[in-house]
C-alpha cells in the first residue's frame, strides 16, 4: 500500500509541475502575439505584411471574376 500512496504523489507532482502558460496568452486566440525577443518580432512583421498583401477587395474579386467568366 505504501507504494501506490508514493505513486499517486509522484503523478500528483508530475500534473502541477508542468509549465503553466503566461496570463497574458491565456484565453487568445493567438499567443505568439505576445511573444517578445528577435525571432517572434521577425515573424509577427512577416504575418503582418502577408496578411497586408492577402487583403482583396470586393472590388477586386468580383473584376477577376467577371474576368475569369
């Protein structure tokens, strides 16, 4: 019996000793916002100029549209 009561501590310690995540991502939809340090900042620059050039118009959707038809 004293082995299971050492077990059932040693998986108690495992489940709190995890990493907790940061207060500030918790409950966002993307926590590499948050994120500082050079790779993170070259990276959230990047997904902004992607998201930029990724933008479309409904102008321009219904041009190549008209044009593809």
């Amino acid at each position: 019996m004293a082995n299971e009561s050492d077990k059932q501590k040693k998986d108690a310690d495992k489940k709190t000793s995890a990493i907790e995540p940061d207060p500030e991502t918790l409950h966002t939809t993307d926590p590499q916002e948050n994120m500082e340090g050079p790779v993170s900042s070259i990276m959230q620059n990047i997904k902004e100029v992607v998201e930029k050039d990724d933008e479309e118009t409904k102008e321009e959707a219904d041009r190549k549209k008209d044009k593809n038809m």
